[in-house]
C-alpha cells in the first residue's frame, strides 16, 4: 500500500494536494479510476479514487472512510540540538518517525556549533517518513528555537528528561521512565548542554538521565530515547 | 581523545598501520613527540607518541599501557540481509557499533533484492564508529553469505531470535529476552524471510519475534534489535 498524505483534508473538498497531485499524475502516471489511499495525519484514513488527474490540483471520488484512529496512549516529545551535519538530523527525524515518536523540538544551545535548521526539509523528511511507515498521525515538529525560549514555554508532558553527563553519571532513563505517560527528553549538542542550561532545566523538573555506557551521537541517544519510551511501554 | 586503531599491536613492533600513518602524518600532520592514542580493537589501549614520523609506517614509543578491558558479559550477534540501498547498511553499522554490539552478519536471502555488498566499505564504515565511540573492541563482521550457508554454520549463541511478521502477530522480542545471554537476531530483508526460511531458521530454535507495533525499514528494525538487547541488559 502507497499512502498520499493530504492535510486538512474534507470531504466537501477532496483534493489532493499540488505535492501529492504532482506525485500520482506526473510521478506515478495514475489515470482516472486509479485507487488511492490518503491520510490527512490526524489519524484519519480515506480509499478514494481519481475522479479527474490533474497535475495540481486532482480531484478524488472518496469510497470508504476508516474508522479514526485513536492517538496513542503515550506522549513523546523529543528535544534535539541540531547536529552540525544536516543529513544527521533528517536521518534521526525519519528513523524517529519509523519507531513512533508525537513530537519533535529543535533547540538552540550555548554550546551548538550549528545555528541553522532547514526546518522546510525536516518537514520534507517526515512526511515522507511518515506515508512510508504508514502512520496516520502526522507528528508535530516545532521549528528552531532558542534553549532559554523553550524553557519559557509551558511544560505539558508529565515526565521530563535531560539527557547529560556529569562526573558522577546520572540514573539510566530506562529506570526511570513510568509506563503510560507524555514524556519529554533533552538532547544536547555535540558539545553538550551548559551547567547552566542543565540547571535551568533541573529547576522546571527535568531529571538527569544517562543512556547507557557508550559515547553516542547526538542523533543517535535522540532515537535511542525515542526507542526506550517504546519499548518500556510495549509499543 | 582520538583513538587510532592498529588490529595484532605489538610493543615489539610498535608500528602505525599504512592507514593510521597516512591519517596521523599527512592529515593531522603530527610530528615526532605528539601523543596519540591507540586500540587494537580487542580491549588494549595504548598510550604512546610518535618516535618517527612516517606516512607509511609510523614508529611509535609505548608511554603506557593500559589494563585490559574484558569484554562484555552479554554477545549481541545480528544478521541482516543487505538493504537495496548501501547507505543504510553503513548508517546501521555505524549506530550498531556505537550502541553496542559484538557480531554483525549478512545474509542473502530468498527475497533479497541486494546481491552484493560492498564488504570493504562496511569494514571502514565499523572501524571508524568503533573509533569515533572510544569502543576498545572491533565486532566481528562476516561477509555476505547464503542463508543456507549460515543455517549450516553451528550457532553458538544461547538465544537466538528471527524477525518475522506472520499473520498472527508473535510475541515482543523485549518480552523474551534473558538477561546476560548470548544473543543472535536474524532481520529479513524488504521482501521479508520466505517461509522455508522461517521453518529452517526455527528447526534451529529462532524464536519468531515482533518488534513492536510499526512498520520498520529494515536498518532500523536491526537497530532495534541492537538497542532491545543493550536496553534489557542495562548497558
């Protein structure tokens, strides 16, 4: 199964998307009466088919509407430092994605080496990320923000992670995550966090957390996390 | 710290391998008295300086050597079949040998649509992630073989687990995993195992296991499986 992703998508107005029109018309050369499946990435999943092929704006005929899904019972939200290497990031967003993940934050911190996101290709990456693993919930991915802005928003998930390295190594994640929650977990840059920063968190109720004995990347212990919350939750 | 890595190190001839030469002399540009640091990739570390430069053959003086690291008390063996694309083979196992594993295999199976692999390149790939994580122990990598021809090699892992997606779902690799064992987890290929495959590989005690409710590419469900054992284990 191929899934379009389409979102916002009504049934008053079914149409695809110029991406997704250009991909089935132009990419795919489906022709009228061709089926299609799509999701809208809120959990919704439609089997339509092509009424008029059109390289825009192509109209669908929807056939059956599937019962929504319900979102998951747990709540994952990741928080990355960018790695200096851009391919890195996509690599961890598309695996994250794969594995399941709800949300996806990119910080800024006083120690990153790199400063910019292009934040339009990340999206470009989950998208697809997405229809390939064939989920119908679109995570949320928020753009690139600075540590002390992210630190002014309100915290909304239950349990909240720092992932760091003192001298005196802190509990494994794993020991400490409760089943069946919203999770938050900060990822550092190559250089990792300052002591400040760690602080700063520590004060809005992040806990310091290791994952686990190896010297790992910064996109690798961000998938690591994603996994353990998985895991630990049988998902 | 940067860890050059020199496999049958000997403090008779505490030489530089042609690589490692070429890297210290004519990329770093290292000169007599620099210290360096070196593993031979099964548990030794060395601290040493560069007696004569050379960029071919760098002559070393031993400054320290270090207590043996012994190996871990779990084995992590994992088979894979070649992905189509090789970047994703490389990525696995850069990321396996960052978290931790101690045998990577590949198989070609039924469905593989790879044939080849570019063993070298894997080699390179797993000696600079050994390296670039401070891990003193090089995995073993075994080139591409049959699945025949590893049925028939006689296992020597104590559990031993095969990925495999059947209509009714099997039980959660987490779910049978006991601690401090040797492990060996076979992952198919895009196409997935055939079912010949399956019934030989559980004529050899694999257990059929999932891992996890997603549709995972096949490097990342390898991944996966890397992490569920280092997870469970505590490392």
């Amino acid at each position: 199964m191929q899934l379009f992703y389409v979102p916002n998508f009504s049934l008053d107005e079914p149409y695809l998307t110029p991406e997704e029109s250009h991909h089935a018309v132009k990419v795919l050369r489906l022709k009228a009466g061709a089926e299609l499946h799509l999701t809208d990435g809120a959990g919704n999943l439609y089997t339509t088919e092509i009424a008029e092929p059109h390289f825009k704006k192509t109209r669908l005929f929807v056939n059956q509407v599937a019962k929504p899904q319900t979102p998951r019972p747990v709540y994952v939200h990741l928080v990355v430092a960018p790695t200096k290497s851009p391919e890195r990031m996509e690599w961890f967003v598309e695996k994250a994605i794969e594995i399941g993940v709800e949300e996806i934050s990119f910080v800024l911190c006083e120690h990153s080496e790199k400063k910019q996101l292009n934040f339009e290709r990340i999206q470009r990456v989950a998208i697809s990320a997405m229809k390939q693993s064939l989920k119908l919930f679109m995570p949320r991915l928020n753009p690139l923000m600075t540590f002390a802005d992210f630190m002014h928003k309100p915290f909304v998930q239950s349990q909240r992670f720092i992932a760091y390295l003192p001298e005196k190594a802190p509990p494994m994640l794993a020991s400490r995550v409760k089943p069946m929650q919203s999770y938050c977990l900060l990822i550092g840059p190559e250089g990792d966090f300052s002591s400040k920063e760690v602080n700063w968190a520590m004060a809005n109720e992040f806990q310091p957390v290791s994952l686990g004995q190896s010297r790992l990347r910064t996109e690798t212990a961000a998938l690591i996390g994603v996994h353990t919350f998985n895991l630990l939750n049988g998902m």
